[in-house]
C-alpha cells in the first residue's frame, strides 16, 4: 500500500479551496480514500508522451507533491531544481519522505513505525513495563508527515507571494514526529516527564490522567483532573469524601488512587457516568468509539473554521464517513480542460488502458 502521508496533504489543501489532481500510475487500483474534492488522471511516466502531459500541467501549476522515495523524480528526469523549476520558476515542489534524506536510513524501506522509532517518540509510548506502543499511523503519516509537508507548502506559498519564486520543500517524518514531541522531549528535566515510558504525568502513569473501564465491559471512560479544583470534582463526581484517599501529591499513593479509581468506575455504566459527569468540571469524558459516533449522525468537520474564506464543505451525505474513493482517471478530464483549456483528440490522446499522451507532431510530444 503507498504512503497516505502526501495524499492527506492533498486533502488538507482540496479541503481549503485548491484545485487538486492526482495523477494514478496504469493499470493499478488505487486504496487512497484520502479523495475529498480531488480529481484524477493516469500516466505512465515511463513513456515520454505521457510524462509530456505531466511536464505541460506542471508549466502552469502551483504545486507538485512528491510522495516517492529520494531519487525517484530523478530517476524520471523530473529533477525539481534542473527541470521542474527551470520551467516553471513559480512551482512549488514538495519532496515528502520517511527518513531524513541525509540518515544511514535514507535508502531503506520503512513505515509509521519505523520513522517515530528513530525519532525517538515510539520510546515514549506506551504503558510501564510494556513494549513501547505505536498509535496507528497517526503521528508519523498523519501528523508529522502529511500536516507538516502542508504547513510547508503554506509557508513557500506565503515566501512566493513576496519573491515571486517557487521552491522545494523538503519534509520527512522522522523530522516531523520529533518536532510535535518537543512538549515531552524538553520536559525530561522536569516533574512532568522525568521518568520512564508510562510513568508519567501524561503517559498513563498518573491515575487522574488515564482511562478506566466501566461496569459494561469494553466501554471505557477518561479522566483529565490534572488541576487540584478539577481532581476535587473528580473525586466528589466519584463519590469519594476530602479524606477518602490518600494525597495524590506522593507518587507512592498512584497505585492506591488508579485501583480505588478503577474499583469505582466499574460499579456504574458508561452512560450513568456520563449523566454524573457530564456539565462538571471534573475532566472526564466518555471514549467515544467510531461505529457509535457514526450512527449516532456525528459529522466529520474540518480543523479550521475561517470566517472570511472556509473550507469546502466536506460531503454531506454520509458526515464524511467513507471518504468514497476515487477511480483512476475520473474527473482528471474536466480538471485539464479548466486548468488548460485542454481537450482529448487535441491536446492529447487517451490510450485504452486509460493512460493520457500527448498529441505527437512529427513524431515529437507536442508541448
């Protein structure tokens, strides 16, 4: 499966008015349901007449978002710097990788997993006395890839609009997941994150800073209560009196305070501790899961609320549930003719396996 880390920066700029194509290799089925608002075309960069389709979009484009391993735009002769930008000194390329470009692990296959573990993060997630623990693909892909490579594109959007040049940006995910964990990583010093993976403040070593299950099993609440007026609420939503439980300031008494706590929360429901709870300032939540929030009608909304200029409406059909996916090729045809005034049978060809090339003159691309 590819990288869902450049199509979430696709999505995330589709989402806020861009107009966004996504070019599909032949004869391969796409998985990305990272598709909101995009459109599609297929090339075969490989073929000269096809990648001439690429090479002219490009010429008037804003933004290219390299989602491949270093070397691979090379390999094409898509150099950013000696042809892309040559031609369009105004595009912006963003080259989006897993490892630093300039790490012992550059030319290595790799994942989510392996890019927060050089990083250092993975060694900081997770429970005491456990293997450090992953949290999906959410923090390398997603956050410190695909939002990162995004703030990037912004920012040489941002330096174009005063010099009038485009750039390269260049983001990797070991880079990106290391930055979001400069909280944790600068705190070691200090009472917050002193000391080892899951014996901390915000780690799951604090028992006013966890999760507990309720009396029905597999449904779960989260308790916040770092502040004294919070924990105070807490412990009286739990029925606890001020001289129940031993102070929480002694790190001795974590273990007393998490069993009493968890001892409590199994005598009700989720949802009768939500009727305790809910309106307090206790700090605590239900955790919510996907298939409820779903049926429940809960839409899916973008980060960003810009009063002056929002975000496209993410579909409203489903709240935004299914992404739909996108067939290679649908809509690609609409997007060239709006960007470039383009047209099949004159601008270019549409071979039968669904491949766009350029129309020949005297043998040569047609540019």
């Amino acid at each position: 499966m590819g990288r869902p880390t450049g199509p979430f920066a696709g999505l995330l700029l589709a989402d806020y008015g861009a107009s966004v194509l996504r070019v599909d290799r032949p004869n391969t089925a796409s998985s990305d349901r990272l598709t909101r608002q995009k459109t599609s075309i297929t090339l075969d960069l490989r073929n000269a007449a096809s990648q001439s389709v690429l090479l002219s979009v490009l010429a008037k484009a804003d933004v290219l978002i390299d989602p491949y391993r270093p070397g691979v735009l090379e390999r094409l002769g898509l150099c950013p710097s000696n042809v892309l930008l040559k031609r369009n000194p105004r595009l912006i390329v963003a080259r989006l990788t897993g490892f630093r470009p300039d790490s012992k692990y550059k030319d290595m296959a790799g994942h989510d997993i392996n890019y927060i573990a050089v990083s250092g993060v993975l060694s900081m997630l997770g429970r005491a006395g456990e293997p450090p623990y992953a949290p999906g693909n959410i923090l390398g892909d997603f956050a410190g890839g695909g939002t990162m490579c995004f703030m990037g594109v912004l920012l040489a959007l941002m330096s174009r609009a005063r010099t009038g040049r485009g750039q390269v940006v260049e983001a990797n995910m070991v880079d990106g997941s290391a930055y979001l964990a400069a909280m944790p990583r600068l705190s070691r010093q200090t009472p917050l994150w002193s000391g080892p993976r899951g014996q901390n403040m915000l780690d799951g070593g604090s028992p006013f800073y966890d999760t507990y299950e309720t009396k029905d099993k597999g449904k779960y609440f989260a308790v916040g209560a770092l502040e004294p007026q919070f924990y105070a609420e807490l412990l009286k939503r739990l029925g606890f009196g001020p001289d129940d439980l031993p102070s929480r300031d002694d790190r001795k008494n974590w273990p007393i305070l998490r069993e009493a706590f968890a001892t409590r929360f199994k005598t009700k429901t989720r949802a009768e501790w939500e009727f305790i709870f809910d309106g307090t300032d206790a700090c605590a939540t239900p955790v919510l899961e996907q298939d409820e929030l779903e049926q429940s009608g809960y839409e899916q909304r973008n980060p960003i609320q810009l009063v002056d200029s929002p975000a496209l409406p993410i579909v409203a059909d489903d709240g935004g549930w299914t992404g739909g996916g996108l067939i290679p090729g649908t809509g690609g045809q609409e997007t060239l003719k709006a960007w470039l005034g383009w047209k099949e049978g004159r601008e270019y060809d549409v071979r039968l396996d669904g491949v766009l090339e350029m129309k020949t003159v005297e043998g040569k691309a047609k540019l």
